[in-house]
C-alpha cells in the first residue's frame, strides 16, 4: 500500500481543463496558474475531518510580474485520489476545485524530444519571403526577437508520429509575435499566425542550404 507521501506525489490537474496546476516533490509543493509558477512553498500533512490535509507555510499566490497577490489558498485537502483545492479571491470570493494526478508534463500531453534540436540549426526562410528563423543551440530567433525552446511531441495516439512542436523553453508563453505555434515535419516548418476576426494564417518555412 502506499505512503500519503507517495501517491500525492506528482503533478494534478482539473482533468479537461488549462488552469491550475500543482506539482509535488516530497514536502515541496509548486502551485501554476497556466503553467506559470504563482506559489513555491514548503507544507506539512495534518489528519483533517475532510482527509489530509495539506498545511502550506505560504498561502498567497502571485504572478511573477506582479507586487501584490491576486489570492490566498485557504484550503488544500486530500482523500481518494482527490486533491481539493480552494482559493479565495477578492472580488468574486471562494472557490473550489477537484484535482487528479495527471501525466502531463507543463506543456501538456507532450513529451519533449530535444534530440530533434540537431534537425533545426541554421536559417530558415518562409516561402512568402517576410520572415526568417534561425536556431542556434536551444536559442531561436525570429527577426530581431530571440527566445530559448524546445520540441515536443504530442503523445495522443492520433497524432502524426513524425510531427513536432517548437515551444518555448519558458511553458507559460504560448507564442512569439504573432505567431501562436511551429510545427516541424518531413523537414519543413510551418508556422501559425493569428489573424484578427479572420482564420489563421500559415507560413512555411524551408531551411537554407
């Protein structure tokens, strides 16, 4: 049988939904909002009437780029596979909400394969001719703009085997002047740009010799 320690181990999620995440590593305890870290924080188990519950020696969640939290966990409770947690804002109160243990990396259902970097290096140009990326390393830029990523691959059984997303390192950013996604396949890539009330635009790009 498993120790408490054991099976609250490990990332939680809302299951079907993009919010809050928590991650656990012995007394550690990360809570994400979108996976962005707003609490770091140390914690202790304490038998409760609703099951164990979770002391945090800090409560009050904060945006990196904030001064000031935006709400206080009042609440974190675990029994049956459930980890609960409540929250309490300002203006609209008390919340609640039921979490389980997930496989999902920050990036989602996605496993990285950094391997893929070796594939990218160099210059890439779109086909349109107004845009060029260049991957040296982990470092991509797009024009004068210059981020570190990663690749990912989807692990849905759907998904096309030999496709791979370019994300940012950083998983709380979700693009990169105007584009919202790179997809890399058969040596191409492919770029998503979001267009106000129309449908996305894409970009191919192909590598330079």
């Amino acid at each position: 049988m498993k120790s408490i320690a054991a099976e609250l181990s490990g990332a939680w999620e809302e299951p079907g939904v993009l919010g809050t995440r928590i991650e656990i590593e012995g007394d550690k305890i990360t809570v994400l909002w979108r996976s962005s870290p707003v609490l770091e924080t140390a914690f202790r188990l304490k038998e409760g009437p609703g099951g164990q519950e979770l002391r945090l020696k800090k409560r009050g969640l904060r945006h990196r780029s904030d001064g000031a939290d935006y709400a206080e966990i009042t609440g974190l409770t675990y029994s049956d596979g459930t980890l609960t947690l409540t929250e309490c804002f300002p203006i609209t109160g008390e919340s609640r909400t039921e979490m389980k243990k997930t496989e999902n990396s920050r990036y989602g259902n996605y496993s990285v394969e950094n391997e893929v970097l070796g594939e990218l290096q160099g210059v890439w140009k779109s086909t349109d001719g107004l845009f060029t990326l260049a991957f040296e390393g982990d470092e991509m830029r797009l024009g004068d703009f210059c981020t570190r990523v990663c690749v990912l691959r989807s692990r849905d059984s759907y998904a096309p085997p030999g496709r791979y997303v370019i994300a940012d390192l950083d998983s709380s950013v979700y693009g990169w002047r105007g584009f919202d996604r790179f997809d890399y396949e058969e040596g191409r890539i492919r770029g998503r740009m979001m267009v106000c009330d129309a449908r996305p635009m894409e970009v191919e790009f192909v590598k330079e010799p």
